[in-house]
C-alpha cells in the first residue's frame, strides 16, 4: 500500500493545482535522488490536468453533491445509501490505484467546487487513511494574522486526529501587504526579493517558532499569471460578434464601464483590458470613444443584456464599425457576471507546457527541502491505523483474489441467500448452498432475491450417505455406531463440517440460525485443532470510526490460563498479519503496569512476559488498562515507557465475561460493524455468525473466511 498524502485547501482561489503540480515536479526530483521511489499517482476532486480517474467524480459524486442546497438535506444524503455507495466507488478506485504506487497525491475538493467540500474532504482522508497537508492563501500577513493562522489549523489538526498531519503550505503571500512596522516590510524592497532572502528571514522569524510545521511560503509573483481571453470567454460562456479575430490574448484588466467615464480618460492604453457595458448605454460609450480629443486602444468590449437576434447584431455592427476591438455579448446583466467572474480560477493553460514548467520550478524552489529531504529518505511508512473502508476493500480484494469455495449449511435462512447472492455477483468468494434446491429457490422467489442458477447447492440427502464411514473413523474413539452417525448426519452443520473436512470446500461459515456451541462443537470435534496451537480461540474485528481493532477471546474461552492467554494473544497477531494489520497487543486488565495487584494482575503480567519470550518480534504490553492502550495521552501518564504508545490495535481480553461484554457494549452502543467471531487454531477455516446477524455481516463473514482460508 503507498503512503497516501491529501492537499486540503482552507480557502477558494488558492493556487491549489500550481501546488499540486509543483510539489509533484519537486518530489520525483527527490525520489530521482534518493532512487527508491516508484511514479507518483495524481488524483484531484477539482480538476483533470493529470488525473485519469476523473470521470469517477464527474459521473457518481459531483453531479450527486452539487444539487445539494440545504444543510439538513446534505446530512441526509451524506448518510444515504447512494452517496455511500458512490464513495465506496470511490474510495476503491483510489485503493485500487494506490497499490500500484508509492506515493499518491490526492488534491481535495476546493471551496469554489461544492459548499460541502470541507466535509467531502474530511470523509475521503479519514477513509483512505491519508496523511494531511493544509494549503492556505496569506495574502494579508501580520504577525498577529500568522498567529490566528495557526491558531486556526491547530484546530483542525484535532478535528483531523485520525490524520498524519505533515504541515502547512502557505501560498500567495505578501501580495497585498501593506502594513507599516513590521519585519515583512524588508521583503518589499528589491534587494529582499530573491527567494534565498526571503527564506532566510522567514525562517528566522516564524519557521521555527511554528507549532505546526510550515512546509512551505510562496510568495505571490503576477508575472506567473497569465490569463487568456479565450478562457474568460468559455467561462462566461459568451457569445461574439468577431469585429476582429478572436486572437488569445492575455487579459490584464476588467473596467466597468457606467455613466461616470471619465476615470478612464487617465487610461491611454487598454489593449489588454476587457470593458463591460451595458447595452442601454452603448451610446454614451461610443461618443465618448469617437470624442476627436480621445484615442484609446481597446483589447475587446463585453456587452450585456443582448439577444441573439438578427436584427440586434446588424445594430451593433453598425454602432461599432470604428471602434477595432473584439466584441462579445451575452443575456446575462453585469451584476450577474461580475458574481460569476469572482468564481473565475486562474487554472493552468494545460496546452502551454512552458507556462507550468515556470510555475512547477518557481513554487518547488519554495519547500522546505530540510523536511522533505527528511520525508523521503524513510524507506518504510507504517501507518498504525487502519480505516473501517480500506479493512474492507483489502478483505473483498483478499478474499476475490483467493477464489475459494465456503460452504454455508443453513440456506433457508432469507439473510444467508441475499448474503450469497451479493457475494456471487461481486465475485466475493465462490458459495455453495447445502439444501434442498426447491426449496432454496423458492423462498428465493418468495422474498425477491435474485439468487444465480450458477450458485452450487448440495442436496445433503443425496451425498449424506457419502461421509458415514469417514464420520465413524473419525469418531472411533467414542465408540460411535453407523446408526448414531446417520442421525448426526441429519444434521447440515456436521455434515458441511465433513465435506469442508474432505476438502471439497475450503471454509465454513454458519450460526446465523443456530447457537455457537453447535457450529464449534463440530469444528472441534471433526477438524480438530492446528498441531502447532494447542486450543481454539476467537477473534472480533471491530470496525471503529476511524479506525480498525481486533477483541480477543470474546466467544470461545471460559478463564483462560496464562499460558492460554500468551496462546490467544500469539494466534491474534497472526490473524492480524493476514490482514495486512501490524499487531500492537495491548494485555488488558484493571490496572496498568505494578499500580495494582492480585490474580488477575498477575495471570495477564506472566502471559504477558510468555509471548516476550515464544515471540520477541511482536510489540505488546501488559497488564494495562484500555484507556492507556488506545490514548497515547493517558497512555504518557500511566505507562510513559510502553511500547504500544497507546496505539494498540489488538485487545486480549483476561476472560470470556469480559470480552464478551466490552465487544457487544461497544458494538451496539456505537453502532458499528463487528466482523467475527473468526475462530483461530483449527487446521481449516470455521466462521461462527451471530444469530442477529444482517446480510453486511455475513458477506463480511464469508469475504473473512475465504482471506482466511488462503
């Protein structure tokens, strides 16, 4: 997985694109330099300059959160089924991209895009579990403004806690200083122009001082903008009478022209200009123009509240037929095109290479390449959460890439066949049915489930004879009779443990209709325990806001010893492993290091010290309490010297009472998806559902045990 880095712009018309632009040109130079990188990937909620996976945004998420006009209305649809499907869609499409590259840049949703954007942006990079970089305009900068500055993204750096926040870029700045008495004041005079001047002063003066790392200062330079006609002219969406040619040239001014002209007589040169004017005073305009004392260049003339009709451009024709300049015009009144001309973005001309090569070298000579330098040089970035949607798209992609068969036994249940036939159609894992077919087609028909006629179902009574002998030779110690086999036969669960035992499938998923102990006891009894574990245990994963955890043993054992605990601590991490989840084991208990005492204390310190021993690789701490295994501030006033930092990202549990009631208090209490119990130490996968499982449930069950199974 690439380390995943989001630009989110605090402000509207913030040079966002000449950012992302430039900090890719700067960082491949650096990733040359160190040669240890892979090609930069390029996603942008705004605009398409490199970005081959815009059509998504075009297609399923912008036409959706641009219709949205009110707040309430937007909190609705935030939670409805459709724009979660469309940022699941989403959200694949970047993970899918991510595991090609090393580094992927995603440039947010801009103010001027969506009134919504700063929450779009806040659920993309809490999902995709991106680290952040603040892009904020400082056109107006004071030493008391750079401090409600940062004041303001320490805000967010809380808001955005599930984040790596990296720093701020700060564009634009000293364009529009004018204050006396202040130490900026040197940047105005020439010989403080050069950047090494600049960056020498700024450094001492704020850089450091920074509680929120500066990354970079641009600051403004007009010779870089550079706006075409042509582009205000498909902006407004104008019309033109082609006076003159419509020659792409660079617009350095927008005059108003009213009644009142005689500010422009100090004007002798507006070639590069564009007047609006109103249609209903175009005579005042062209006699002031025809004036014998008044000789003005005009670059091109913008009329409003004009029809399309014939007859209206004969007359324009014939007003304007000494006046050389292009002419436009549109409907629209020009209060409404000065509000349109404010959203107007000084976006780069794609088609001129040159231009953003000038930009791209002008804005990269401007980061901080201390940090950057530092930045890159990690060879390695572990990132110690996990988001609820990327646990989800590694499980589906693990789980379609294993391409194994698991068998669910109770197919009568509606929740099983809807689960199944989700999981057929996304290609989740290849299900087989035990049941009989009439039936299982025909509750199918009754409830509106399309289930596939390609989907395998096994009729149990005409292969149940099949799998006696092997019942009984498995069964030999307890003395069990052919007669007391069939009848255990009867039984779909034991008899889909048998098949997966032959393996003719690769796991078993099932409880949905049934308790735990009648999907275990079969496990256990006829697929027996993994020779290298010496018991069978159970994990959760809990699916939490911002992050993914795992709960152990929460279903299977009653008080463990420690020595069992060690055990269950040793099977999590390596479930955790095939997850792609680096296990960070917090051994819970009341009390945190040698604050408290007695046999629970002391049953979860020596298993503790045990897994120290069998397993050194592994991070863990124990006996600690769970508020110092997940907050890394109480963790520094409990246990300052654990291992875990408060990052744990796996809880074993002293006792079943205690797991089992910390797992459903959190998960009902939240509401949130828990996946499991996914049972650890059997030799082949057997996966027990809740009786109150939904369908979200058990597709993730199946999606489990089909990674599981690999």
């Amino acid at each position: 997985m690439s380390r995943i880095i989001m630009l989110v712009p605090l402000e509207n018309n913030i040079g966002l694109t000449s950012i992302s632009l430039s900090l890719i040109y700067f960082l491949k130079k650096q990733a040359i330099i160190n040669n240890s990188f892979k090609p930069f990937f390029y996603f942008s909620l705004k605009s398409n300059f490199l970005d081959s996976t815009q059509f998504i945004i075009k297609k399923y998420f912008s036409k959706f959160v641009h219709t949205l006009d009110d707040q309430n209305l937007f909190k609705q649809k935030m939670h409805s089924y459709k724009y979660l499907s469309l940022s699941d869609q989403i959200f694949k499409e970047c993970y899918s991209k991510s595991l090609l590259y090393e580094v992927f840049l995603i440039e947010g949703m801009n103010y001027i895009e969506n009134q919504y954007s700063f929450q779009i942006n806040y659920d993309l990079s809490k999902n995709l579990d991106s680290e952040i970089i603040f892009i904020s305009n400082l056109k107006k900068l004071s030493l008391n403004s750079m401090k409600e500055k940062e004041k303001e993204i320490e805000i967010l750096c809380k808001l955005y806690k599930h984040s790596n926040v990296l720093g701020v870029i700060y564009n634009n700045i000293f364009s529009s200083f004018r204050e006396k008495n202040n130490f900026f004041d040197k940047l105005l005079c020439p010989k403080y122009t050069q950047k090494c001047k600049i960056y020498k002063i700024f450094k001492k003066n704020y850089f450091k001082k920074s509680s929120v790392p500066i990354l970079s200062c641009i600051p403004w330079n007009n010779k870089l903008v550079k706006i075409s006609i042509i582009d205000v002219f498909n902006f407004l969406n104008l019309n033109a009478l082609y006076k003159k040619p419509i020659n792409n040239w660079i617009l350095k001014e927008v005059v108003l022209f009213e009644t009142n002209c005689w500010s422009l007589l100090s004007k002798n040169n507006l070639s590069f200009s564009l007047i609006i004017l109103n249609i209903n005073i175009i005579d005042v305009f062209i006699n002031f123009f025809n004036s014998k004392n008044i000789k003005i260049c005009i670059g091109g003339i913008l009329l409003t509240e004009v029809s399309k009709s014939k007859e209206t451009k004969n007359f324009l024709f014939k007003k304007f037929k000494n006046i050389c300049a292009t002419i436009f015009f549109t409907k629209k009144n020009t209060m409404d095109i000065f509000e349109k001309l404010k959203s107007f973005t000084f976006n780069i001309n794609m088609k001129s290479k040159s231009s953003i090569h000038k930009i791209q070298k002008y804005f990269s000579s401007f980061f901080y390449h201390d940090f950057f330098r530092n930045f890159f040089i990690k060879k390695k970035y572990n990132n110690l959460k996990y988001s609820p949607k990327k646990f989800c798209f590694f499980l589906e992609k693990l789980s379609k890439n294993s391409k194994k068969r698991i068998i669910l036994p109770e197919s009568y249940d509606t929740r099983i066949l809807k689960a199944v036939s989700i999981c057929h159609e996304s290609r989740v894992a290849k299900c087989v049915l035990l049941g009989q077919p009439e039936t299982i087609y025909r509750i199918s028909e009754e409830q509106g489930i399309n289930l596939n006629r390609e989907i395998e179902i096994l009729n149990p009574d005409l292969i149940r004879y099949k799998y006696i002998s092997r019942l009984i030779e498995i069964r030999k110690n307890k003395g069990i009779s052919k007669y007391s086999a069939i009848n255990q036969l009867k039984n779909n669960t034991i008899l889909a443990t048998l098949i997966l035992e032959s393996g003719r499938v690769d796991g078993l998923v099932a409880g949905a209709s049934n308790t735990t102990a009648d999907t275990i006891r079969p496990a256990l009894q006829l697929i027996k325990t993994n020779p290298v574990y010496s018991l069978v245990s159970s994990i959760f994963f809990m699916l939490l806001p911002n992050q993914v955890v795992i709960y152990g043993d929460c279903a299977i054992n009653i008080n463990p010893t420690s020595e069992e605990l060690a055990e269950i601590a040793i099977q999590s991490a390596n479930s955790a492993k095939i997850f792609n989840i680096e296990p960070r084991i917090a051994m819970l208990s009341y009390s945190t290091g040698y604050s408290g005492n007695g046999d629970q204390v002391e049953k979860v310190r020596k298993a503790t010290d045990i897994v120290k021993i069998k397993r050194p690789d592994l991070i863990i701490d124990g006996p600690i309490q769970y508020d110092a295994a997940i907050s890394n501030t109480v963790s520094k006033l409990k246990s300052p010297n654990s291992p875990i930092l408060g990052s744990a990202n796996i809880f074993i549990f002293p006792d079943l009472n205690s797991g089992n009631i910390t797992y459903k208090a959190v998960q009902r209490s939240s509401e949130l998806i828990s996946i499991g119990p996914m049972l650890q130490g059997l030799r082949k996968p057997v996966n027990d559902l809740s009786r109150g499982a939904s369908v979200q449930d058990i597709i993730y069950t199946i999606a489990l045990t089909s990674a599981q199974s690999v």
